[in-house]
C-alpha cells in the first residue's frame, strides 16, 4: 500500500480521471503478483508512462510540499523528512551558501563564527561533513530568527523557546528538560541554552501546580538562589535577544 500510494501522490494533475481509473486498477493486478522490489519497478515504469515529458505543474508542486518532524529518538535525535518547492529551495540554498560553509557556525569553535567569512586555515580545520555543516546552519538561523523579534506572537505572547525541568537535575546537572511541544534536552543543553538568553523564571508548587513566584534575570543564577527545594523551575528564553517581547 505504501508503494501505490507514493505512485498516486506522483501522478500529475493533468491525468485525466479514467486514465487514473486505469493506474489504479493496473497497480491492483500488479500488487496482486509482485514482490515489493519488483512492484517498486513496475510503478516506476507505469509512472514514467503516464509523464513521458517529465513535466509537473505548479499544482503538483503544491500537493508534494512538506516538511515533517518525526518522533524523537532515544538518543534525542529527532529525523526531518520531506519537500521543499523551488522558492523554498532557492531561500535555503543562499543561506546554506552562507552558514553551512567550512569554517562557519562550528560548536567545536569556542565561538563559532556566523559573520563575515572564515579564514582559509579556519576552513581547512573544519572536519564536520557537509551534512553536519547543513545542520548547524539551520540550528543557527532558527536561533537567530527567534532572537530578531520578528516572529510576533503566539498565543499571546512572543514566541520562545521555554524549556520546564526541576530543581533537583538543574542541582545534580543530570535529567532533562522538557520544551513546550515536549522535545527532551540535556540539563547541559538546557543550561547552555539559558546561558545565552535573558530568563524569566516562573516558579511552580510541585504538590498543586499552581504557580508561586516570577523571578527576571538576564545570567543564571545558582540553583538555590533561584527556587525553594521541591519547586519545579520553568526557564523560558530564546537562545538570544528576546524574552517575552523585550530586546536585551
């Protein structure tokens, strides 16, 4: 099913609805005495039949497009899959021309580089692949988008990253913290995260929920300075500029 699927969803629009009729019953029989592998070919074939021009219209471009975030992994990596049409390819390959350069947004960099150019002997030492240099770029434009500001607001307030963990991990610098749509980081991550954005702290009673303090400060503090022992603590920042809509 998965196999005649991707084949319809490849049919362009153009095809008429009996010649689609026709595909589908096609790929009935052929499903019916075909191995995977082999039933693979064979719609590969029927699909190169019915768009012998290999041409698509901007309606078929339309249908294809997606992005997808699957489910984290135990490792607390998450896969990205999908289709970029070409004005969002051509808006990525410039950055990418940019920030995935050798030499640029390195973590390995005590601090990683995203302006100007890298010197040559800075490129050379580089030693991620490309496809690593791909996903640091596109961690450090979501970084710096939310940093701009330029986002608005949702739900009613100005978009952010919020990250909630305890006490306790933040003490023993072990655990996880937990995003708003339920990514897992590291307590490490979570503190690196903190360390570079301006915090507001909203202080919650472990036993009830119900919400006992707000703190502002613009550097972590030591974790008994921040909540009594059995608070949950919830670290709301933006890896930037920009807390709750007030430029640093």
């Amino acid at each position: 099913m998965k196999i005649a699927r991707a084949f319809m969803a490849k049919v362009p629009a153009y095809v008429d609805s009996a010649t689609r009729s026709e595909a589908e019953n096609q790929l009935g029989e052929l499903a019916a005495r075909m191995r995977p592998e082999d039933f693979g070919k064979a719609t590969a074939h029927l699909l190169f039949l019915l768009n012998q021009d290999g041409e698509f219209s901007e309606v078929d471009r339309e249908r294809r497009r997606e992005l997808t975030f699957g489910k984290q992994g135990a490792d607390g990596m998450t896969p990205v899959s999908g289709w970029l049409d070409p004005e969002a390819a051509a808006y990525w390959e410039a950055i990418m021309a940019k920030l995935a350069a050798p030499g640029m947004c390195n973590p390995a960099d005590q601090c990683p580089q995203v302006d100007d150019e890298p010197t040559d002997e800075h490129a050379k030492s580089d030693q991620r692949t490309q496809t690593q240099r791909n996903h640091d770029a596109f961690k450090t434009a979501g970084r710096a988008l939310l940093a701009s500001g330029e986002l608005g607001q949702l739900n009613g307030l100005p978009v952010s990253v919020i990250i909630r963990t305890t006490l306790h991990d933040l003490e023993s610098r072990a655990g996880v913290g937990v995003s708003g749509a339920g990514t897992k980081l590291p307590t490490k991550d979570v503190l690196r995260l903190a360390g570079h954005a301006n915090l507001f702290l909203a202080v919650f009673d472990k036993a009830t929920g119900a919400a006992m303090d707000l703190f502002r400060t613009r550097r972590v503090a030591s974790a008994a300075q921040m909540v009594p022992a059995l608070a949950d603590l919830l670290v709301c920042g933006d890896h930037g500029e920009t807390v709750r809509g007030e430029p640093r």
